[in-house]
C-alpha cells in the first residue's frame, strides 16, 4: 500500500511555481471582483464572502497539488563527485583567512 503513495510525484519546477502562482492570483483577483460587484448589486455582503471563499477553493485545487502542467520543465542537476577516501579536502571557504572586527 506504501508504494502506491511513493508513486505520486510531489514536486513542482520553478516555471511550475511561477505558474501555480498566477493562476492562484489570477483566480482570487477575479473572484473579488466579481463578488464585490455582485455583493454591491444585491447588496448582500455575505454573497461577496461566499465568492471569494469559493475562488479560494477552486484555486487552492487547481495550484496545490502538483498537476503534470507544472513539470513540465524539470531541472538537469549536475552528477553527484565521488567521496574522496583517505584524505579531507577543506572547503574553500576555510582557507581565506578570518578577519576580526574591531
């Protein structure tokens, strides 16, 4: 039963995000538009809430889970360096020499 769990991706790349982030703006702009307006007409501003809340849904199902359109420009990471055995290596931030402040 874990595999099927293991088998669903949950990852996004950055133009994904990006994306996910427009829509989700994008959705709730709209949607407080059109609630203000409708709210205003009816004079109702209990309707005004219902809209927005219901944006806010739909935009919250559209962008949270990670849908295959936001995947599609995945990252190519460099290959991982072999583990050096026998010596350490010292990173390069270790050898400049540490200024004191005064």
């Amino acid at each position: 039963m874990l595999s099927i769990f293991n088998s669903i991706p949950t990852h996004m790349d950055y133009k994904g995000q990006k994306l996910a982030e427009q829509i989700f703006q994008g959705i709730i702009l709209v949607s407080a538009v059109i609630g203000f307006v409708y709210g205003l007409i009816i004079e109702q501003f209990g309707w005004t809430v219902y809209i927005v809340l219901g944006g806010f849904a739909v935009s919250c199902l559209l962008t949270l889970p990670p849908w295959p359109m936001y995947r599609q420009n995945p990252l190519s990471w460099q290959p991982a360096l072999p583990e050096t055995t026998g010596e350490t290596q010292q990173k390069p931030q270790e050898n400049l020499k540490k200024k004191k402040h005064k």
